[in-house]
C-alpha cells in the first residue's frame, strides 16, 4: 500500500483541494500517471475530496478485504 500512497502524493502534488474525482483523474493525466494510478483513481467514488489524505484513505479502503 506504501508503493500506492507514493504514486499518489507525486502524481497529486500540484493539486488543490478540495477537488471533484475528475479533477484528480484530469491532473493524473496531465502529469502522464502509470496505468495502475489511473485505474484506482477512476475506482474512486464520485466525490469532491477535501485533501490528498482522504484521497489516500478511499484508495486505502478499495485495497482493504472486506
């Protein structure tokens, strides 16, 4: 999980919060994230996300049995 966390804090760096889940799938794009980012990002709920952490959590929990 710390390798996911990793790819999100480079691929979201310049992002301001709070951002809608096509805001993070646009940024991802423009900085030309790998594949595996995208996938999670596009597998977020649609929500406006208050800060990179929450962010990180969601991906967190789609990576979390049951």
């Amino acid at each position: 999980m710390a390798e996911a966390t990793h790819r999100l804090r480079d691929v979201l760096a310049e992002q301001r919060f709070p951002a809608a889940r096509w805001e993070l799938i646009a940024r991802a794009l423009h900085y030309g994230a790998d594949v595996h980012t995208l996938r999670e990002l596009h597998a977020l709920p649609e929500a406006r996300y208050r800060c990179l952490a929450e962010v990180e959590r969601a991906v967190a929990n789609m990576h979390s049995p049951g």
